[in-house]
C-alpha cells in the first residue's frame, strides 16, 4: 500500500511534474470538449493540419526571440480562417484547401527552423511536446485561453448545435451560419495553441479527436459527450503522465495511447454499439431462432 | 390570428437558368396544399426561397407576421447526431430564446406541449436515430410547431416512410388545419394529392396550375407539366410514369 501512494505521491515532490500534470489535465479536458464538434462535423483533418500549421508562427518566434505562444495563437488564427475562406469560396474542395495550406505553412516551419543550429532538439520539442517544460506563464495562459474557450462553448451551446445538426434549420432561424463557423474555427485553433507545448503538433490530432470520439461511443446528448470526453481526457493526461514518468516514456506519446486504450474498450464494450454486445446480442438471436425452429 | 401567405412573382436563378419563374399565389384560410411536379421542378427550391434559404431575383414572399416553419426531407440530417428527441424540438425555440439565453421552464413546456400534439412525447429521451423514418417527420414537424410556425412548408414527407406512418402524419395534418395552421406539402405521389388536399399547385418551373384538386389535373394541365412521363386515367385518377423515383431534388446536386 505504502508503495503505491509513493508511485503517486513521489513525482509530486516535482514542481515541473505538478506543472506538467496540471497542464495536461487542462489540456485534455479543453481538447475533448472542442474535440466534440472536431467529431461531430468531420473535421479531423482541419484539426491535424491546424496544429502543423502554426509551426512556422512557432519558428518565427523563436527566430525572433518573442514569445513563440504569440507566434503560434497569430498563425494558428491566420491559418484557421485562410482554410475557412478558401474552402468558402468553393473553386476547390476544402480538404484541398485544407492540404494545400497545411503543407505549405509545414515546409516554411521546417525551412524556417532549418536555419537553427539546434534544429532537431527544437524540432522534436515542438513536434512531440514538452510538458515538463511548462512553466508558470504558459500555465496561466492556458487557464485564462483555455476558460475561454470553454465560456464561448458554453454561451453558445445551442448555436452551435444547431449549426452543426442542422445548418438549414439554421439558417431559417437567421442565425448568423458563417460568423458562428468562423468562431468555431477561431476556438478550434486556440485550442491547437494553447496544447501546443503540451501534446506538441503530430498529436494534437489524438486529443481532439480521441476522447471525443470515445464519448461519442458511450453518450446520446451533445453535452453529456462533452463531459465524458473531458473526464477521459483529463483521466488519460495525468495517467499517461504517470507512466510516462515512471517508464521513462515520451510524456505525449503516453497520453495519447491511454486515450487509445480508452477509445478501444469503449469501441469494443460500448453498451449500445460495442462491437462485443452486438456480436453477444446477435448470437443469442441467432440461438433463440434455432430454438423456435 | 389566422395565418395569410401570398407569394407574388417569385424568380429564382440557378447558375444563370430560372429555376423558378413569376411563381405567385395566395394562400387564406386554414388549407392543406399539395405542390406537386417532376423532378426538378423546382419545389425544393420554392420552399428555400421562401423561407429566405435562396435569394430570389425577383418577387417576394408575404405573410401577416406568421412564422414559417421549413420541415426538411428527415434524410437531410445526421441521425448519429448525439441528441435526443427533447433537443431537436427544443432546438425549434432558440430563434425565441434569444443569445445567450438557456432554456426555460416555458420552453420546456412548449417542446412537451408539441410532441404530444405530433404523438412522440413518450419518445422524448430516445436518441433521434433510435426511430422509424416517419417517427422522425413526426419529430421534425413538432419542432417546427415549438417555432411557433402557424404557415408549414414540408419537402417530400412521405418519403421513406411506411404507409401506416404516412397516415398517421397525414391525421396530424388534418388537426394542424382544423388549428388554423396552413400547411404546403411538396409530394411526389399525384394520386395522394388529389386525394387528400384542399388545393393543388402544379409546377414546373411555372405555376402550371393551382386550384382544387379537379380542377388543377386536367389531361393538358398534366401534359405540360410532365410530358410524356403523366397518364391520364379519367378523371379520379393520374397515374404518373417514368422517373418517380424519390426524392433528389434538384437544391442538392447545386449545394
């Protein structure tokens, strides 16, 4: 027992894990809750291209010495809405809008940060997160972006849902369908860089999309699907923190593959459509037929 | 307050060709209204530009200060969609509810109050998927009620769904008139229309025809409107031929 609390308590006596942990857990719980509608309205690939497109905000920062936050939030919005517009305007389809602008910002971050002598370590940092790195400033601008984010969801919760079920019902209400798009986007790409240091770009596309969909298998209302998620995700970063540190892991790789583990129990026992109950309900059907026969 | 709708010279353009053209007419009293016409005939689109979905380029569309409510083809959603029966009807209340506004007790007692005059309050936890096509349109149509909507547009209703559904939606239908609401119902099913509505509007582009029922299907009236697909079988029945597959209107292939 005394060693079990000390797997917990020991890395505690850490302040860049409690940094870390307490980044993570506001990381996975915003990421899960915007991840809903990232579910919802298909826009996993925005979301991927999203994260590595802001990676030249991240080299320019740092190029310039500023803060590469600002970097990030700048080419997060800018990219956000460039991929809202060109689709928009519909002479290509948006995920040709989307692929064009994703690599095009991916191959100016790498150009960028090629110049750096300490190109890889950045690079892997970037890329892979560094959540032990947090410091107290990133960890106050998480909590204010982050309160954010989630006050806008929560105001407009019926917004937008409806936009997201039913556009055209939407629109016959007069509301205002590409002000509230555009929003979205804008939350979405907050999100992306308020993660950033956390989860790093190649896998902010596992917390938007892997808790949220985990609680997409497990709920029936928008807003229980946006606790569910929240509460898989904050449980998977501290857990996969912990292993991370006690098996000496990559910390985003972990938590991501936590999030994974979650989502394949929920796909396999989910209680309505899990793969195993179905097979189990469609067995004992097929029983009962040989019976009545 | 009775609901009036008066449609005057109603032109919409599709990438440059008239989708609709100098459509007018006016509805008064508490009517069941068939629009009926071939594919592409452009009904889905009379429906869009009326309730502002489409910018017509010429005419407009009247009422008294009735709300219009639009019940889309049930197809048109995602049905995986995480909500319940309860939230798509509640979701006909938010141009009430305002920004920034939760729903209120009122609210609540208006969603309960629709489903119940559509038959579906005993379904109101179920997720929207969980039900049969013509459930749904129930559904569908309880939220255009919980809008307040006393004038209904409502895109190709029968589609997809059992008949038994169909006269179920067909008997609240009827209660919604004797309520006063006036309700327009584009169908595919000529016989069905002349059978159970008031007036008839036959369109093709134009308004070919628009009256009773007797009056509308003539064997030139339907000639026009369907070319050779139309058979005239005397004068209860019109049977028509050719493409009655459902319902692909020509709104969805133009985004």
């Amino acid at each position: 027992m005394a060693d079990l609390m000390h797997l917990f308590l020991q890395p505690l006596s850490y302040p860049f894990m409690v940094r870390g942990l307490l980044a993570s857990v506001m990381v996975g719980t915003l990421c899960a809750v915007i991840g809903t509608y990232v579910v919802l309205r298909g826009m996993a690939f925005f979301g991927d291209a999203l994260a590595h497109a802001i990676l030249p905000g991240v080299a320019g920062a740092y190029l310039l010495q500023i803060s590469l936050f600002w970097g990030a939030l700048i080419m997060g919005l800018l990219t956000a809405v460039a991929i809202g517009y060109v689709s928009q305007r519909g002479q290509v389809k948006e995920d040709t809008a989307i692929g064009v602008i994703f690599a095009a910002c991916l191959a100016l971050g790498v150009a960028l940060l090629s110049t750096v002598q300490t190109y890889s370590v950045d690079l892997t940092h970037i890329l892979f997160g560094d959540v032990l790195g947090v410091s107290d400033t990133d960890l106050w601008l998480t909590a204010g972006l982050g309160l954010l984010v989630l006050l806008a969801v929560v105001l407009l919760y019926k917004e937008l849902l409806v936009i997201s079920f039913d556009p055209i019902l939407a629109a016959t209400l007069r509301l205002p369908l590409n002000a509230l798009h555009y929003l979205l986007l804008v939350l979405i790409a907050l999100t992306v860089v308020v993660s950033l240091q956390t989860v790093g770009v190649a896998l902010m596309v596992a917390m938007l999309v892997t808790p949220a969909a985990t609680a997409y298998l497990l709920t029936r209302r928008l807003w229980h699907m946006m606790i569910v998620g929240a509460v898989v995700g904050a449980v998977s970063s501290v857990a996969g923190l912990y292993l991370s540190f006690h098996l000496n892991v990559a910390s985003g790789a972990a938590v991501v593959l936590v999030c994974t583990f979650f989502f394949v129990l929920a796909f396999l026992f989910a209680p309505r459509q899990g793969v195993v109950w179905s097979w189990w309900r469609g067995r004992k059907a097929a029983h009962q037929a040989l019976i009545e026969q | 307050m009775t609901p009036t709708l008066e449609v005057k010279n109603l032109t919409v353009a599709y990438n440059g060709a008239n989708a609709l053209e100098g459509v007018s007419f006016r509805i008064g009293a508490a009517e069941r209204v068939a629009i009926v016409g071939p594919n592409g005939a452009g009904k889905s689109t009379l429906f869009k530009a009326m309730v502002g979905l489409l910018h017509p380029s010429q005419g407009t569309t009247e009422t008294n200060g009735a709300e219009i409510g639009y019940v889309t083809q049930h197809s048109d959603v995602d049905k995986t969609f995480p909500v319940t029966v309860h939230d798509v009807v509640m979701m006909g209340r938010i141009g009430r509810m305002g920004w920034l506004r939760w729903q209120r007790p009122h609210d609540r007692e208006v969603v309960r109050r629709c489903l119940a005059q559509v038959g579906m309050l005993e379904y109101a936890n179920r997720q929207i998927g969980e039900l049969s096509g013509g459930q749904q349109q129930r559904v569908f149509i309880a939220r255009a009620l919980a809008q307040e909507a006393t004038i209904l547009l409502m895109d190709e209703p029968f589609a997809g769904v059992d008949v038994p559904s169909q006269e179920v939606i067909l008997e609240i239908l009827d209660r919604l008139r004797s309520q006063g609401v006036i309700l327009l119902v584009s169908l595919h099913d000529l016989n069905l229309a002349v059978e159970r509505f008031d007036r008839l509007a036959l369109l093709n582009r134009r308004l070919i025809a628009f009256g009773p029922p007797r009056q509308v299907v003539t064997p030139e009236t339907l000639a026009e409107a369907y070319g050779g697909q139309a058979l005239w079988r005397g004068e209860d029945y019109a049977l028509v031929l050719g493409d009655i597959s459902c319902c692909d209107e020509e709104g969805h292939t133009h985004g």
